[in-house]
C-alpha cells in the first residue's frame, strides 16, 4: 500500500472479547459515515475525521500477530473508504479472521469481498422499514440494504443482523415487520437487538428509551430474537 497517505481510521480499540463472537480481536473505527442515523453513539466518528493511516494500521496488525485471532472493521461506515478492498486483503494476508460491521449502503463493495473471500464474518445493521428508515438514518438507502441482505443470504456467508432500539422510534409492531420482512427474505437465524444506551451523547437529542418491548416474544420459528444490553 505505498505511497497511500489517507488517514481514514479515526481510532484503534487494541483488544475486545465482544464483538467476534469466541475470538479475541481488535477494532478499527473508520471515520465518517452516509447514514446520520438519530441514536448514534459515535458522532465524533460519524462527523470527524481519520487520525491513522493504512500504513500504521499495518504496523500496529504486525504487531498483534499470533496475538489476536481477528480485526473488525467498523466506524462510521468503513466501506466508503478508497482502497479499503487493499486493507482488508492486507490484514488477510497476515492470517487474521475479518469482521465488517456495515449498514449495508455498499452492496458492490460486499460483494467483491465476497467474491474476493476477503471476509468471515458481517454484522448487518438492519436500522428500519422503508415507511421509517428515512426519518431513523436522515438517508434514502433502504434499496442498498436491500440488495445486502439479499447477497448475504445467497453467499451462505456467516453473518448476523442487528438494530439498535429507541422506544420512541421503533415500537412492538415496527419490529415484528422486520421480522416479517427478514423472513420474506429467506433469513434465518439470529437477530439481536440492541438497547439504546440512555444518556449516551449522540448525533440528535432523545428522550429516555423504555425497554418494555422486551415483554413480548418476538422469535418465530426461523429467526431468534435476542436482546443486547440488558
């Protein structure tokens, strides 16, 4: 990757046990994002910008070889970024598991990693129904999100997917469209749902979000529900 100056990583977590389910890893938080999703928890990273280069990304991932078992690639949404296929090959090359957290707004760059055999694992952010997804991600990409869930299924490839919960944004009936829509879709599996986390800063202010959805059984015969945050 020489001569690539770009600084897209806005910070590095070193070391996690929770977001690569039995694997010991690390994070690389990509600034910037094409969602303005309402609860988002990150707007320093969504708004800001990269800090580390791809080449001190590389050098820090030499350094946690035999170490760590995989790199996820997070943010914001890593997959705007140039020359992000070249990264992820680079960490591959090095024995690393990979795991993309994505929105799924980039299905041609999904899929050329799918392709490519450059990823092991997704967690797909499933953010709402058409009729909402708008007002929840002050975006129009419910038609690319489309399009990644559907690729997903079809490549057999592990992944998971995931939304995010403020009771005054998605209620009881809302979720069981999802449900309904990732059913339509041939999904199966599991689908986790994370709480917003109350008093969190976050791209828009919100009120205090309930947890009294977790009252009803949402899981169907294909897809188990599970609650995050608890």
């Amino acid at each position: 990757m020489k001569g690539n100056v770009s600084c897209p990583i806005y910070s590095i977590t070193p070391f996690t046990l929770l977001d690569y389910a039995h694997k010991s890893a690390c994070i690389l938080w990509f600034a910037g994002c094409n969602m303005r999703c309402l609860y988002c928890y990150n707007p320093e990273i969504v708004l800001g910008k990269g800090k580390i280069s791809f080449e001190k990304t590389l050098v820090f991932l030499n350094s946690r070889k035999n170490l760590l078992d995989a790199v996820v690639f997070s943010g914001g949404e890593c997959l705007l970024h140039k020359n992000i296929l070249e990264l992820i090959a680079e960490v591959k090359k090095m024995g690393f598991l990979v795991k993309i957290d994505t929105n799924g707004s980039k299905p041609a760059v999904l899929q050329e990693l799918i392709t490519k055999k450059l990823i092991d694992y997704v967690a797909l952010d499933f953010k709402a129904m058409p009729a909402h997804f708008e007002k929840i991600t002050q975006s129009n990409f419910f038609l690319p999100f489309q399009k990644s869930v559907r690729m997903l299924i079809e490549s057999g490839l592990s992944f998971e997917v995931r939304t995010t919960i403020h009771s005054d944004l998605i209620d009881g009936n809302q979720l069981r469209q999802m449900i309904h829509y990732l059913e339509k879709q041939n999904y199966l599996g599991n689908y986790y749902i994370q709480h917003f986390m109350n008093g969190a800063n976050t791209l828009e202010p919100l009120g205090y979000s309930t947890k009294e959805i977790e009252r009803e059984n949402f899981s169907t015969s294909n897809i188990k529900v599970h609650f995050r945050g608890k």
